[in-house]
C-alpha cells in the first residue's frame, strides 16, 4: 500500500479527485459570502495582507477570493500531502510556499515575507501541520509585523458536514449544501510584541470560528492545549 501510494499515477489520480469533489460542492451548494467592507476592499484592491484560517477548514478556502480572480500564495508542507495539495489547489489561483514549522521554516518565512513585502496576498494555517488545534503559532505574527501588513482572519462553515476525528477536527463538507464564507476586519499588529500580536489572531479567529459554526447551529470545537510560548517556531505551518 506504501508503494501505492507513492506512485505517480495514484498521486494524480488522487489530485483529480481531490479537485473534482471540491468543485462538485461547490456547484451544487448555496453560498454566502461575508465579508467585513474593509477586507474586501484590501482583496479587491490587491493590496498585500495574511489570510489566516484555521488547517480544518483549508477544503473550501480557496472559494474566498475567486470572484477577483486573485492570485493568492499559500503556504505548504513538504510532505508528500502538501505537495498532493499544491496540486489539487492550483487551477483555484493558489500558488504554493514550500515549507512549515518543521521542514524549510526558515526558508519559506522569508519567502513570505518577501512576497508581502511584494504586495502579494499569503494565506497560513497557523496552526498546521499538526497542532495543536486553534493555537496560533509565532510565524504569522512574525510575518505581519516584519512586512507590515495587517491580517484578515477567514474561515467558512455549512449546514451538510462530517467532523473527522483528525487532531483538527477536519471539516469535510457534502455536496448539496449551505456555504458561509466569512473575512473579519483586518488586524493592525504595528507596535504590538510578537507574542501580544499571536495572542490577538489566535483569539479572533477562535471566536470567528465559532460564530461561523453557531450560524448553523453548532457548538464550537473546543480548541487544543495551549501553545508553549517557551517554543518559538520559525514559521507559522501551512497545510
């Protein structure tokens, strides 16, 4: 099965599927879209911002910005599902940053950063790829504040769902369903501390999670252990 896996053709059988599904829920649901007036005139107008958003709802995310046909750079585990991803998620405007907390940190922190500084859109799962769940790690504050560029908390929920018993709590959606895409207003992080402006996202993105869910009458996935501020990744993790 681990050969199977590995083969060329199984990950491209795997990479049409994974695109097909995402696209046959999305043509055959209803969605709204949410988004705070000021965030939707940062994405209109191009202008650079993080698009954060929690690693359970990275299936649909990718529907948040593609009536501005806006070309936005997520961030990508190097493992063999990250770049699977990648993949899956090219034809929807996302190119990919090689790197996460574990693997290219470093790297792809200055990647991002030099992308903003660019004026590019970067989209990050802080707390991927493997938790805790709804914990923010270090990168994201990091990024925002050295490229100085605020960060727009987004996430999304529906009404047809199955919660996966993963450590995220992973969103799968069903076709036929009711779609909440929601962008908060962007967090201003200049002249906060690393740590003061990790707390902010993390709380703001909790709360906006849970009021996208309540929306449909769910109560909120309870968040993970607290992060150990003692131990500073180098990047916020993406997929």
């Amino acid at each position: 099965m681990k050969k199977l896996a590995k083969s060329a053709f199984v990950q491209r059988l795997l990479v049409w599927f994974a695109f097909a599904y995402i696209r046959f829920v999305w043509l055959t649901s209803r969605a709204e879209r949410d988004w705070h007036p000021e965030s939707d005139a940062l994405l209109k107008a191009r202008r650079p911002f993080i698009a954060a958003f929690w690693h359970s709802r990275i299936l649909l995310m990718a529907y948040h910005w593609p009536q501005t046909g806006a070309l936005v750079h997520v961030l990508i585990s190097q493992h063999r599902d990250g770049a699977m991803i990648a993949r899956a998620v090219r034809p929807f405007g996302v190119e990919a940053i090689s790197g996460s907390s574990r693997r290219g940190g470093k790297e792809a922190l200055h990647e991002i950063v030099r992308l903003l500084e660019a004026g590019k859109i970067v989209a990050i799962t802080p707390d991927g790829p493997k938790g805790p769940r709804q914990r923010a790690k270090f990168g994201v504050a990091y990024a925002a504040i050295t490229a100085g560029v605020p960060v727009v908390p987004m996430t999304y929920s529906v009404k047809r769902r199955r919660l996966i018993g993963s450590w995220d709590r992973f969103v799968l959606a069903w076709p036929f369903n009711r779609i909440l895409l929601r962008a908060g207003p962007p967090i201003a992080l200049g002249g906060l501390s690393i740590e003061a402006a990790r707390e902010i996202i993390e709380a703001t993105m909790i709360a906006q999670l849970d009021a996208a869910d309540a929306h449909f009458g769910f109560q909120p996935v309870p968040p993970g252990p607290p992060l150990d501020t003692d131990a500073r990744p180098d990047v916020a993790s993406g997929a």
